[in-house]
C-alpha cells in the first residue's frame, strides 16, 4: 500500500481514469483501489503505458492494462460512435486515447494541488517495465455488474510532486503597487473563448465550390492540440474531450508570454493582410 504520499496518487487515478473512460464512452465508470487482488497477477495481451510529468525529468508513472480491458472500453467508444466493425487496432488506438486523457488529468490535479504548472511530458507504450516497480491494482466497474482491473506504478519523485506545498509557498505574491487600483475592475470583464482546431487557405474558385457535405482539410492532425484563443491570442493548448454530451477542452499547456505575444502579432498579420 502507498504511504500519505502515494495515497494523494491513488486518488488522482481513480478520478482521471474515471473521467478519461467517461468522457470517451459516454457512459459512467467507478475506478477503485483494489486491495483484493494481487497486482502482480499477469494479464492478457496487455498495454504497458509509460509517462513522463514536467515536475520530474525521467518517465515516472506506468500504466498496465490486459486485453479484457482495453478491447471493452474499445469497443463502448467506437460503438457509442456508431461504428460497429471494431478490429484489435481500432481498440488499442482507443485506449491509448484514453491514457493520454487520464495523463492530462494527473497533471492537471497535482497541478491544483501544488499551486504551479505540471505538464504532460513524453508518453508511449512500451514492453518491459523497470524493475523494482511498487504496483497498485485498480478497478473498473459499470453500472452492468461488469469489472476490469488494470495495475500502476510510480516513482517516489513523482508521489512527492503529488503532495501540497506547505501553505507559505502557496501563498499568492502580493501585486505591485505600481499596477493601477482599478485593474480589479477589469477581471469582471467577459472575454470570447475561441477554440482553434486549424487553418487552410483556399483559391476564392474552391470557396465558390463549397457546399453541403463539402469537406475543408485543416493544417493540423487530429492528434495534435487545439489552439484556447483570448482577444486573438493563443493563451492555451489542449485536448478535445466530451462533458455532459458538450465539447470541451481540458487544458495541456499554458502558453508563455514571449508566445502570446507571437501569436497575437501573428493573428495580427492574418486581420491585416500578409505584406
């Protein structure tokens, strides 16, 4: 079992998978510490998932599931999506989705637990995990009966990077003086959101050719993060994920200021015309 420390860890997995299968499937799953089975039980086919956080420098959390699981969640999401042929692939591509949802939302709990930024680093699956590993088994259970497990791993860095700063490190810096008395009046403000999935540009002939069912190709992969756009400026980065039936997006990466600063001369140029 995990001490003080790691119990914060256990926590962070339960919701972020919960909320990772959730938000893909549509349907809702309880994920629970399972202290009734062995977490070094081998399993089927399994996907082995490492992830590295911005708070440590070396890959610090595993992730293994066998085929029962991961084939299962497959085949909810592409079901729930209409799709009704669902090969292996299709399924272990699912999860994989899956688990870079439940990474993001780790970082983003040790995120509001520390009071600074932790990001995702490098993911990607693996073979063989490093020896030594302390597994903990969990459980997935839905509202059917039906009950998958699945283990992980961490390191001690990564449990500490999971625990509160003391209180005084916590404590916001005090604004400067020099800032204006009536900026508080300002964060009453409503800005527009924009999401940005992409851009093309297109011959005014093919603008003219558009119609229903016409398909625009953006330059951007599906993988790849949306743009948070405030007052024309990129502020934010993140994933695609689906809240109540609304689509949402769950913050990755927090843009600096030297690229906001970028983004919103480049977005100036757009409005402008290119010289």
């Amino acid at each position: 079992m995990p001490g003080k420390n790691g119990s914060a860890l256990v926590q962070y997995v339960e919701s972020a998978v919960s909320r990772s299968i959730g938000s893909m499937t549509g349907k809702e799953f309880r994920v629970t510490l399972d202290t009734s089975a062995s977490s070094t039980s081998p399993v089927s086919e399994p996907i082995l998932w490492q992830q590295a956080f911005s708070s440590v420098e070396e890959p610090s959390f595993w992730l293994q599931a066998g085929k029962d699981l991961w084939e299962a969640m497959g085949h909810v999401t592409l079901e729930a999506a209409g799709i009704s042929e669902v090969s292996d692939e299709d399924c272990r591509s699912t999860w994989q989705e899956i688990l870079n949802q439940t990474a993001s939302a780790i970082a983003s709990s040790m995120s509001a637990e520390q009071g600074r930024e932790i990001t995702v680093s490098q993911g990607a699956q693996i073979e063989t995990p490093p020896s030594a590993l302390q597994w903990q088994a969990f459980s997935v259970n839905d509202d059917a009966g039906n009950s998958w497990r699945f283990r992980t791993a961490w390191t001690p860095e990564l449990e500490s990077a999971g625990v509160a700063l003391p209180d005084v490190a916590r404590t916001p810096k005090s604004r400067d003086t020099s800032v204006s008395k009536t900026f508080d009046l300002l964060l009453e403000v409503a800005l527009p959101v924009a999401v940005s999935f992409g851009r093309t540009s297109l011959p005014i002939k093919e603008v003219l050719k558009l119609n229903t069912g016409s398909i625009v190709e953006l330059d951007r992969f599906i993988t790849d993060p949306v743009d948070v756009i405030v007052n024309n400026c990129v502020i934010a980065r993140g994933e695609v994920v689906v809240v109540d039936g609304n689509y949402g997006v769950r913050i990755s990466h927090l843009a600096s200021r030297e690229e906001r600063l970028r983004s919103g001369m480049a977005e100036a140029g757009h409005k402008g015309g290119r010289p």
